[in-house]
C-alpha cells in the first residue's frame, strides 16, 4: 500500500501515538472505492494504536486540486459542503472509530473552518512569501497542467491550491499535533509543500506517506463500472452492483485487492491466494473480497441481499426467492430486461398465461408461439415452470408490481402492473 515515503517515518511512528491525516474532497455527497485505499490507510494507522484525521476540504473544495486533472472542477456553496461533510462522515464511520473516547479516536476537521477568515492579504504576507515559485512551478502537478498539450493552462487559484493545502498540514500540526500526511501518489507535491511550511514557520519536521493509485490489470480504470464511479452510498450504487463490481474482478486484480481494501491477517490472505490457484474455478478469492468489503462499507445483511440476488441470475432459485428481493434489487438483477406495462386490474381478474406471453407484452410474436413454448415446457412465470393453463393473478406480483417471464434459460421479459 506504500508508494513514496518520506525518511525516518517509520521510526517516527514507531515511538508512540502519532496523528496523521488525510484530506477528502466534499464535492460529493458520497465517497466513491477510489477514495478506499487512503481510508484504509487511515484505518489500520487506527488499528496500530495511531489517532487519524479525517479532513474535509471544504475550503479546498471550493477551489479545486489540479493534481491528476486536466481542468478545473465546478465550486460549491457553504450549505452543500456541510452536507457533503457530514455524509462523508457517516461512511467514514464504517472503518473509523469516531466515538468510543479512546485516546486515538478519529476526529474529522474542515479546512473552511480556518480558512474562512484568513484574509488573502494575510495569506499571502504569512503563508506565501515562504515559498517561491520556483518550488511551485517544479511540482509535477503544475507542470503537467502548464505544459500539457490539451491544456488550456492553469488558474492562479489553482496554482495556490498547494500553499493552501500545505496551510492545511501546518495548521493540524500546530493545532492537533499532526505530524504526518497521507494520500495518493498524485499529492506527493501537495503534502511535501506542507512538510516544507512545518519546517520554515513551525519550526518543525512533517513526515509524508503516499500509496499507489490503484489500476485494473486490463488498463481500464479502478473504481469505474459502466454507470461511472461505484460509490459507497447505497443511492448512488445500490448494494448488488457494489458487489457484483468486486465478485468480477480478475483473478489477477482479485489477489492485489483483497490485500489492500480487506482487513485479513497475511496468514489468512495467503492462505486464500492458494487456495483459489488450486480451485480457481470456485472464484473464492473473489467472493471472500466482495463479502469483506461489502460487509464492511454495507453491512452483513446487504452482504447477504446481494448474494441472494446473484443466485436469482445465475443459480438455482425460486419464486420465493424472487420475492423477496427489494424492488430496487429486482430491477438491478434483471438491467436492461424488456419490459410491458400492464393494468393491475387485469391481474386481478387473473390474467391467462398466452395473453400474457404475446398480446399483452410482446414477448412472443403471437398466440401460436406462445402456445408451442408452453407445449415445449419452456416457458417459466417467476421461475416456475407453467402450462398453458396458467393464469397470472395478484400473489404473482414481485414486489406488489413485477412479474418475470422467462422462455428457456436466458431469455426475460418483465411484466409491470401499473
């Protein structure tokens, strides 16, 4: 998990408790698995008996990173932030300890709350004229945005976004004893300009710890599925995509990550790799991922859910099984399934099988097909097989609303009383 750290860190930490922080960005009311590695950075620094900082930049939000982007992002008002902070917060809950009063419980800051009040002329009279430009410009984040060939150059705002997170750094270390800063290779530059105010106002010496950004063995990128970013709020990614991402990751990517976003000893890791080479066709790697990760951002029981509705796709299952899957889970299990509305009165009054298969929906061309896939034994109402004397009616209602059509193995349809 390390990629670049600074000299005689180790033997800093090794002394005692230490804080150490690392910044998210609240442009979003949710965090998303690209932000899981410096979370679990933070963690097992907890877990190692350290005190971690959780800092929302609130004030850094509302400029924007140049580090790893080729433009600027949009600005957000004070009210959004909060609420972006304290949604941030509650997932960061899942892997902190922000309340049980132990002496390295986490605590989470906002940068807005000391930066709103430091006025640009006191900025750059106390913070700027310790650095120069020469070190600015030599940071590779600026360099790339200045020299790339699809950039447009950079905003002076964002030019200074390294001396305000540098402030940052500063600011916890004199006001939270916060000796070290943590995050991804790509702020290297930012957390070294940090390291270099602590030592030039404070008088002090700042540490630094980046770790890889992660990538996917095919080269396509970590943390994006084919809706965008797989987030940690179960509104934005529901829990059954969240682990269906990590039950298909490679095996390749599947060993790299159950070392990274798990909290399973070595031994145990270990142990699985090698069972999982022997057996690679049971994918116990992959499961004991998603179980893990899933567990710890979701819960056991969405764990549970989600596993459920894997077996509804790709297993053995039942009608009973299929209801009793949440409406939203049903229609992430059967994506992008044709779908037919359909009265609810007429599944009230009981709706016959053939009508259904053809002339209410469209599944099948007509009532002569229909009647041959029902002859065929092919044809399934909620997972259970019919004849042509089926008739659909209210307790078929998945949900109170679906009822699933299936010819053969893999062929869906969705009937959606309405």
């Amino acid at each position: 998990m390390i990629h670049d750290v600074m000299p005689e860190t180790e033997e800093h930490l090794l002394e005692q408790m230490r804080s150490a922080y690392v910044g998210f960005d609240p442009t979003a009311d949710s965090l998303h698995i690209g932000n899981l590695v410096p979370i679990m950075l933070l963690a097992f620094f907890q877990r190692c008996g350290h005190k971690p900082v959780a800092l929302v930049g609130g004030a850094t939000g509302m400029i924007g990173d140049p580090s790893g982007k080729s433009s600027e992002r949009n600005l957000l008002d004070e009210k959004t932030l909060r609420h972006n902070q304290e949604c941030v917060r509650q997932q960061l809950s899942q892997f902190l300890d922000f309340s049980s009063g132990s002496k390295n419980e986490a605590v989470m800051v906002n940068n807005y709350d000391w930066m709103k009040d430091f006025s640009f002329l006191d900025f750059i009279r106390d913070v700027g004229k310790h650095i120069t430009v020469n070190y600015m410009m030599a940071k590779d984040s600026v360099k790339n945005r200045i020299s790339g060939e699809e950039s447009e150059g950079m905003s002076f705002t964002e030019f200074t976004y390294q001396l305000v997170q540098g402030y940052d750094f500063l600011h916890l270390y004199r006001n939270h004893d916060c000796t070290l800063q943590m995050g991804g290779s790509d702020q290297w530059g930012n957390i070294t300009t940090g390291t270099e105010l602590i030592r030039r106002i404070g008088n002090g010496k700042g540490y630094a710890l980046t770790c890889p950004l992660i990538t996917k063995s095919d080269g396509s990128k970590f943390g994006k599925s084919e809706g965008g970013n797989v987030w940690l709020d179960a509104k934005r990614t529901s829990p059954y995509k969240f682990y269906q991402y990590w039950i298909n990751t490679s095996d390749e990517d599947a060993e790299k990550y159950i070392k990274i976003f798990t909290f399973l000893d070595e031994a145990e890791v270990n142990q699985l790799v090698d069972d999982h080479k022997s057996t690679p066709h049971l994918r116990l790697l992959q499961k004991r991922l998603a179980q893990e990760v899933t567990t710890t951002v979701h819960g056991a029981e969405e764990h549970m859910n989600a596993v459920k509705a894997s077996n509804i796709l790709f297993g053995k299952s039942t009608s009973e099984d299929l209801k009793s899957l949440t409406a939203e889970t049903f229609l992430d299990v059967f994506d992008g399934v044709p779908q037919a509305a359909i009265q609810r009165d007429q599944v009230a009054k009981g709706l016959d099988i053939i009508s259904a298969l053809a002339e209410e929906s469209g599944f099948l061309k007509s009532n002569g097909e229909a009647r041959r896939a029902l002859k065929e034994n092919s044809i399934a109402v909620n997972r259970e097989k019919v004849d042509d004397t089926y008739v659909i009616n209210s307790g078929d209602l998945i949900n109170g609303q679906f009822v699933l059509l299936q010819r053969g193995k893999k062929n869906y349809f969705i009937l959606r009383a309405v």
